[in-house]
C-alpha cells in the first residue's frame, strides 16, 4: 500500500487536494479533522492543564486557545507535545485499518511534515504550494483570523522554498479549481509507475502550455 503524505503550510491548498482525493476514491486521514475530535476527548485534560482557559463545556475552544498561543507564542512546543503523539497514533490507527482492508493507497494529511521530520514515515511526498500573496489573502479571509495569528503560524512554519526542495511532488494552486484538480489527476496517474524515493525532488506538476 502507498501512503502518500500531503502537505504544505497554511492556506496553500491542502484540503482542496484532500477533498479531492477522496473524490477519486482514495482514503483520506484529515489531521484537522482529528484535532477537532481531539479537543472534544482525549486532548481535554492535558491541553486544558496548560491552557486553563481554553476549555469551555468540557472541550478546547480553538478560538480561546489561539487566544493563549497568540500571548504565549513560546507554549506552541507544549501544545504539540501533547496533542502530535495523540495524533501520530490515530493516523497509524487509520494506515493499519486501510492496509488490512487492501487499500492500495492512502492520503495522510500532515502539516507538520518537514518540520517534525516525518518523511520516512511515508512513501511519496506530495507539496500544495502558492504565492506568498495568494497565501495571506486566502489566510486572512478565514474566520478568526489576525494579521498577529497568522504571522505566529507563519513563523511556526518551514519557508515554502525549502519545501519545494524537499517535496517528491509540487503543486501549485494558485488558479482556478479545475486547474488544481487536473494537476492532481496527473499526479495520481504518475504514481503507477512510481519508482523509490531518490533524494531529487520531483518538477513542479504544470499543465499550463
């Protein structure tokens, strides 16, 4: 089974591509999706430990907790150390259960990838990527977003360049929808003959004439 991991940093296009692949049929492990589910169970206790003010109704809210971060940047490492390993369990959770129904590939969404050195826990590595103006102004039209928060996320990141370098694949999204999706298509197509990952990465999937 080929276990492709997606990433980019935020607002490049990952759940475009995410939504997308399950659309082609291909399971799709949502690591947003998972913290949402997190915050509401397991993540409670030892998130609201740290960050006593987050927790509303017995769950993290995600907009208090931004709050906290946004005051307390250097408390972003203790987040991540309690809720990664929570996350890293539920996605080999997801990898196994697929791997034993006879998926012959899955989608595992990680932002992180680089930055938490994962990349030999999957087997192609695919990059969504844009221009760093197309970025902010699709960022900033998020609900709660702040010049502030995103510039902490930002900083928390990877420059873009050096994902492009590391990445097996890239794809850029900055265009129409269909423009993305059709760069996904000859992504997959070029998985059938996928050869093991050498050290080069791979060109920028372009469709443009």
């Amino acid at each position: 089974m080929l276990i492709i991991g997606l990433t980019g940093s935020i607002a490049m296009g990952k759940s475009t591509a995410g939504d997308y692949l399950v659309q082609r049929g291909i399971p799709l492990f949502d690591a947003d999706d998972v913290v949402h589910e997190l915050y509401r169970n397991e993540a409670v206790e030892p998130v609201g430990a740290v960050f006593s003010g987050a927790v509303v109704d017995n769950a993290i809210d995600r907009a208090k907790l931004s709050e906290l971060l946004i005051g307390n940047p250097e408390k972003i490492s203790a987040l991540e150390a309690i809720v990664h390993p929570l996350v890293i369990k539920k996605r080999l959770a997801f990898i196994e259960k697929h791997r034993l129904q006879g998926a012959k590939m899955v989608v595992v969404d990680i932002p992180l990838l680089f930055e938490k050195r994962l990349q030999e826990s999957v087997d192609v590595i695919l990059l969504m990527t844009a221009p760093a103006d197309v970025q902010a102004t699709r960022a900033m039209k998020r609900p709660g977003m702040s010049a502030q928060k995103f510039a902490m996320i930002r900083a928390h990141q990877m420059d873009d360049e050096q994902k492009r370098q590391l990445a097996d694949f890239v794809i850029d999204t900055n265009g129409p929808f269909e423009q993305t999706y059709k760069r996904l298509d000859s992504f997959l197509e070029s998985l059938h003959d996928w050869p093991q990952k050498t050290k080069d990465p791979r060109p920028l999937i372009d469709d443009r004439p």
